[in-house]
C-alpha cells in the first residue's frame, strides 16, 4: 500500500501509538462499521484474526540430554532440555510408600482412577518434573544482560510447572526404578552353594540374607526418575506458553531414560549403556497443544464491560505476537488433547482466561476448534521429524 502525503510511515505509527496502529489494521475498510468484529480485517503481521502461525520441530539437538526439541514459532524460537536425576526414596523427606498397588507391584487389575490419582500426587509431592525457563540476552528488546529473572520468565514457569501436572501427560510409573530381591528359595539355593569358614561372618550373611527375604521377592522401589526441564528463548516474538509448552511435548517425547537397577553388592543405582540395554522412550498420555488467543478492543476503556456489546467492537487475535500481546489485556488459552478423534472427543485438559469479560461460552467453543486445528499442525509437525 502506498503511503499518502501527511500520512505517518507504518513503523512511525506502530511506535508512536501502537494501539491505535492495531486497531487501524483491523478495522474493516468498507462503508459497514457497524459490525461487531470486523474479522475481515487484517493484522499488522498479515495474518487474519483467526490464523496462527505453524510450527516448525526438530528434536535431538542437544546430545548431553536424555531429549531435546528445538521448536519455531513465527520468529519465536525456543529450545528445550531433558534430563533425568536418580532420587532415591531414602532421600525423599515427606517420602511414604503408595496405597495403591501399580502394575509392578501386581497383575491384577488396578482401578485407573485410584491409580491416576497417586501417580499424580508422587509427582506432585516429590517434585519429579522440574521446569526452569530463561529469557535470553537478546531475544527481545525488554530483556537486558546482568537482571534477575524477570517477572514475565517466574510466570511463565509457574504456568508450566502447573501445566505438566494437570496435563496428566508424565506417567509417574515410567519414572520409577524397581529392585527385584532374591526370594528365600534363590536365597537358600546360594546359601547352599557356598562355603562358610567363619561362624561370625555366618552370622552377618545371614543378617544381610533376612532383610533381602523379607520381601520375599516381591519388588521394591527405590528411587524415582526426576526430570529436568530446562528452557530458553532465543527469540521472543510473543506467544511463549503455547511456543515452551510445544518444545517440553516434543522434548518429552524424544526422551529416553537409561536402564536403571540398584545393585545390591555394590550398593548403588547402576545404569545400562543404550549398546547393552535399549533405552525405552518415555511413557506419555497423549498429546496436550495449548492454544493462545487475545482479545483487542477498539476503546479501551470501555473494555471492562459486563456485556460484549457495552465493550464496543472488539476482535479475538489467535497465536498474538509481541505487539498484540502489549495491547491487548484479555487473555485466553486452551489445552485441548485430541489423540482420539476430535469433536466429542476431544479432551480439555487446560482452560485459563484473564484480564476482561469479552469472551464466552459462544467465544470459548470457537477456541476450542480452532486448538484442534493447532492439534493437528503440531501433531504433523512431530510426526514428520521422526
């Protein structure tokens, strides 16, 4: 579009009234204004309201991790680490053995529900998933070398760390190691097989015997797997919850934690190198995408109404950049999960909405289907990296 004499230059205008500049590139250019939601417009980025930007997986990038993704989203790039920590159950403080038996412990069927909500509180109350976030030098104007974490990287965490034990999608069986104890016969077996001079170290075999029979075979636990997650921004061109969350699906998916065993005459965790024993990938529950979207209001101060037509007109931007999201207060995002089949089918695991009363349950549902469109572009994208 060519610039008209005394009209400001695009980048003057979006620094100089940003706001202003936002709305301008949405309002509809015809002689009707009288609609509500002018979803013919364009945004200053090109794209229309509803249209999200793909995103763009590559896992494995970082060899020191157990998994890795590096994940693109417009001009935000971000990468994310894995690593697992042994933590074994005598160094959990608040530790206490679970009430409900898992498959290990038995081949009888277990009630799904009772066991999801134990796995559930093992990750919780032992801090199995650890997700750190950074902003990089560099990756957005706002951030600046040699500060404290800013406010915008605690939140993020804390959103992610609330995330990943709502999702469901980490199984807490996956990240336990077990020790299968010699049962008394095996026991007796090798006690008959050798030879024993000395009476007091009798005795002493004897002792070490009795507490590895007590369990008399059956499995004990002892540690957990702890997950590391580490991430960092690159670059920041808005949306970062559905960008990290997008690089931990994919991080988690690439993982793959090493044999572990407790060996019992050396007495520690022993690890199985990928050549002798295949590490197994992480066991996950689907596919949780969270799905952003902000709200931007042609007068501001009308924007905490109680009723959409009080507000004025208004348009609902998916997938917001850095500009929109600076003006724009109200905030949407849905986590949905839709690994088997989409419509009713389809799983919210995550709805969070701040900062205005703009959108409703009409508003809401069209966010949902447009998340399982995001679904099945981040579905594709990490179905076509392996």
């Amino acid at each position: 579009m060519t610039q008209q004499k005394g009209q400001l230059a695009r980048p003057i205008f979006a620094k100089i009234a940003p706001h202003e500049f936002l709305v301008a590139n949405l309002v509809r250019p015809s002689s009707d204004s009288e609609s509500q939601q002018g979803q013919t417009g364009t945004r200053p980025n090109g794209r229309a309201p509803d249209e999200s930007r793909d995103f763009d997986v590559h896992t494995g990038s970082l060899s020191q991790a157990h998994g890795s993704a590096a994940v693109r989203l417009g001009r935000t790039r971000v990468i994310c680490g894995v690593r697992g920590e042994i933590l074994p159950v005598d160094n959990i403080p608040q530790y206490r053995p679970s009430s409900v038996a898992s498959t290990s412990e038995s081949d009888g069927a277990v009630p799904s529900a009772a066991l999801e909500a134990d796995n559930r509180r093992q990750l919780r109350d032992y801090d199995l998933l650890v997700p750190n976030l950074e902003l990089a030098t560099g990756s957005a104007p706002e951030f600046l070398p040699g500060g404290p974490p800013s406010v915008l990287a605690q939140v993020l965490s804390t959103r992610l760390y609330a995330l990943l034990h709502s999702s469901g999608l980490v199984d807490a069986e996956s990240l336990k190691i077990w020790h299968q104890p010699r049962s008394k016969k095996d026991a007796e077996e090798a006690g008959g097989a050798m030879e024993v001079d000395g009476s007091e170290d009798e005795e002493d075999d004897k002792d070490d015997d009795d507490e590895e029979e007590e369990e008399d075979g059956s499995p004990v636990l002892k540690a957990y797997w702890t997950l590391y997650i580490d991430l960092l921004f690159l670059s920041f061109d808005g949306n970062p919850l559905d960008a990290a969350w997008a690089a931990i699906v994919a991080a988690l998916r690439d993982t793959r934690l090493p044999h572990a065993r407790w060996d019992a005459d050396r007495d520690r965790f022993v690890c199985s190198p990928p050549a002798v024993t295949p590490a197994p990938p992480l066991a996950l529950r689907g596919l949780p995408v969270a799905a952003t979207a902000v709200v931007c209001v042609e007068n501001r101060k009308l924007q905490q109404r109680q009723s959409s037509d009080a507000a004025g007109a208004h348009w609902i931007l998916e997938d917001p950049d850095r500009l929109e999201e600076g003006q724009c207060h109200e905030i949407v995002t849905v986590v949905v999960d839709c690994s088997k089949g989409t419509g009713k089918n389809t799983i919210v695991r995550a709805l969070s909405k701040s900062g205005g009363v703009l959108v409703g349950p009409k508003e809401l549902h069209t966010l949902v289907a447009s998340a399982e469109k995001r679904w099945a572009g981040l579905s594709k994208a990490l179905g076509s990296n392996r």
